[in-house]
C-alpha cells in the first residue's frame, strides 16, 4: 500500500470567535487504503488551519483505529496505535506503516489570527 504524503483534504465545518480567540473545526477523512508514514508523521500548520499561531488542539480520532497528537514544536501530526495488551496495561507505538481504518478524524484548533 501507498503511504500517506500528507493530511488528506481538510473541510472546514465551522469557524468562531470566543473572546480573543480563534476557534475553527476540521475534519478529513481515511478510506484505509493508504498508510500512515512510516516515520516523522504528517506535517499540519496553523496556515492550514486558517490560523497564524496554534494555542491549542484538540483531535477525534474517529472510527480510524489510531489515537493522535500533535508535537507544537515541529507542526507535526502523529498517530499511534496498541502495541501489546496484557491485563490492564495496553502499550501504544507510533503507528508507522500501519492502515488506519475508514473514518473520520475531527479536529477542533485555536489560536490567533486567521489566514
């Protein structure tokens, strides 16, 4: 399978200002035919989230499989899955060359500045 070069198309599904703050909510979707990079994870700026600077990010991963986070320092998603379980201790590791299951993951940033 292709590994994934980049977060697949985002749509906006809703924009807001709370107090000083821009509030704008993403989603895009994974079809589970490609998979996630095998290292380095995807790059996701505040550009394209229609910020100038990220404060805050809150991600859904949805029904893809995968949990995310984001590293504010290099603008870069990540995406990690379970390793191993034994008992009530589950071990999660990146999730490099994984498929991540069709669905959608949601995305609700803030920040300052809209682009």
């Amino acid at each position: 399978m292709t590994a994934l070069s980049a977060i697949p198309t985002l749509t906006q599904v809703a924009r807001t200002q709370f107090g000083n703050k821009n509030v704008v909510c993403w989603s895009f979707s994974m079809d589970g035919s490609k998979t996630w990079p095998a290292s380095g994870g995807l790059s996701l700026t505040p550009a394209q989230l229609g910020l100038s600077t990220l404060e805050q990010i809150f991600i859904s991963p949805g029904t893809t499989g995968l949990l995310y986070s984001y590293d504010y320092t290099n603008y870069v998603l990540h995406a990690y899955t379970s390793a191993s379980s034994t008992g009530a201790t589950a071990v999660l590791v990146e999730a490099n060359a994984s498929t991540p299951a069709s669905g959608t993951v949601s995305i609700m940033a803030i920040g300052k500045g809209v682009n």
